[in-house]
C-alpha cells in the first residue's frame, strides 16, 4: 500500500500479540511480510494493515466479526450480539468468549466434585473461526465475517467462495489454498494455526469426539460457512489409547498423570495432552488445585 508509510503499522500492539511467542522487532515485520521495501521506503503491505494497520477499518470497513446469538432457529428474536472489530489476531478469542457466554455445559458430578463440559468443543469452535479469518475476501464489501448461534446450531461465515479448483471435497481431505499468505504466516506464528491444511480435518475430529455430527461446509452465493449442529449423533468416541487411559484410572481411582503415562508408554507431556481433553469430553474428572500441582490426580466420572 504504498500511499501509507510504516507508521500505519502498530507496532506496540504486534509486539503484544507476539509477546507469548518472541519478541518482535522491526525487521521481523519485514520478515513477517507485514512492511516491504519498495522505491526506498518502507511501506504496509495490504496484510499488514489488515492485521496490525492503525486505521485499517478505514481501508477495509468489513474487516470485523459480527457476533449473534438468537432464541431459536432464525434470526427473529435476538437474545446477545457483539460487534468484533479489534486486531484480527485479538478476534480469535473475543469470539470463543461470545461463544462460551451464549452456550450450554454439561454438569457432570463425581462425589462430592462437578465439572462443567462445554456444549460445541472449542477446537472445532477455534478451527472454524480461524479459518473464517484467514480465508476471508476482505475485498468484498458490506460483508462483515459472522458468527452466529442459534438453538440447534452454531454458524461461522465469512465473505469469499473456494479458490478456483479447490473442492469442499478437497480440503476435507487436507487440501489447503491460501487467500490471505501474510495472514496465514502471521496466525502461523502466533500458534493460532497449528498444521497447514489441517484445521478442517481437526474439526471434524473434534466434533466426532464430542459425539457431534461432523460439521457441514458450503459454499453460499459469495461466502463460505461452516455449521456445527447441537444434537449429539453418538456416544463421544475414544482411540484405543485413550480408552486404555480411561480403563486404568477406573481400576486405579485418584491415579496421578506420572502412572497413566507409564501405563500407556508415553511421556507425561503426551498424557497431559490426552487427559485434558479426556477431562474436557467429559470422561474423567481432575482434582487439584491446579496442573501443576504434585497431588493432581483422575477419577473416571459418575455417571449424571
């Protein structure tokens, strides 16, 4: 963009999202494609200001997410709405917390604790609304990205089809085409994107493990949407580890992580991963004060 100069870059909030990660300096913007050098200046690249520009709503006035939840299956009678309009990084959690503060948990009880398991699990909830970012036409006008929750449904929308030649068949197998390089190079980065081409395939995984329907994609004039749907199809499904896991600690109640990753021959770390998301589906139920403390240990769930 190269009527704008660097200044239209804030500098102060990239640093901040990146701050968790490394710390950024000027040349990592132009590593990060956020500034290049062109007719010795330097200028914002059209991601840059996208992501980081101090005036980018001006440049792009769609570049925001509205956030709706409504009483039932259609827009007639709303109940919360949110308009999303921070650093698109910073969107990424303003609208998992819409999403939790507009949705169901389960309580599920194990003596004399309880735990709350959320409704949609929230890595097919981050994948969806990721992906909405990244592969967003920022270029279309009076086409906001959407969120949306209804009664039997959660939707996630975002302006801009398939790439031409790319298949909804194809990137439930993994095929990926990026729209938006510098955003997805950025998200990247940030640890916001964890494989490439792998966020679909993560969803629906996900969703099968929380025993929800996979989610529906389509395409819809010039947008894009993905669905997760509320009922669940099945009981939540568990690999042949993480059915070992919850057989040992139902034979060895109050077991701590240490034993149930000797159990299955893994390294803590890898356990830790599993019985969080274990914990999270549902299955088992942690007490503790917190991950790290040395007296953590699992119980399988009571049955509600």
């Amino acid at each position: 963009m190269p009527d704008l100069d660097s200044e239209a870059i804030d500098f102060r909030a990239a640093s901040e999202c990146f701050a968790p990660v490394r710390r950024l300096t000027r040349a990592g913007l132009r590593a990060l494609h956020l500034l290049v050098r062109t007719r010795r200046r330097e200028v914002p690249t059209v991601g840059g200001v996208l992501l980081f520009g101090k005036d980018r709503l001006a440049r792009f006035p769609d570049a925001w997410l509205r956030a709706g939840c409504f009483a039932t299956s259609d827009r007639s009678q709303i109940l919360d709405s949110a308009n999303l309009t921070g650093y698109l990084p910073l969107v990424v959690e303003e609208a998992l917390r819409f999403v939790r503060r507009n949705t169901r948990t389960a309580l599920r009880i194990a003596g004399a604790r309880h735990a709350e398991v959320p409704e949609f699990p929230e890595v097919a909830l981050r994948e969806a609304i990721v992906n909405a970012l990244v592969h967003a036409d920022y270029s279309q006008r009076g086409t906001p990205l959407r969120i949306a929750i209804f009664r039997d449904r959660v939707e996630v929308d975002n302006p801009g089809g398939l790439p031409p030649g790319l298949t909804i068949e194809d990137i439930r197998q993994g095929v990926s085409k990026l729209r938006n390089r510098v955003i997805g190079r950025v998200f990247h980065e940030l640890g916001l994107i964890e494989q490439w081409g792998s966020g679909v395939q993560r969803m629906i995984e996900a969703c099968r493990q929380a025993g929800l329907a996979d989610p529906e994609l389509e395409e819809f004039g010039s947008g894009f949407r993905v669905t997760l749907r509320r009922e669940r199809k099945v009981a939540p499904a568990l690999d042949p580890i993480d059915a070992r896991i919850v057989e040992f600690v139902r034979r060895t109640p109050g077991v701590s992580t240490r034993r149930i990753a000797v159990s299955i021959g893994r390294t803590s770390r890898a356990a830790q991963d599993r019985l969080r998301r274990l914990v999270d589906l549902g299955h088992l139920v942690v007490i503790g004060s917190g991950p790290h403390d040395p007296k953590r240990v699992f119980h399988v769930r009571a049955a509600p």
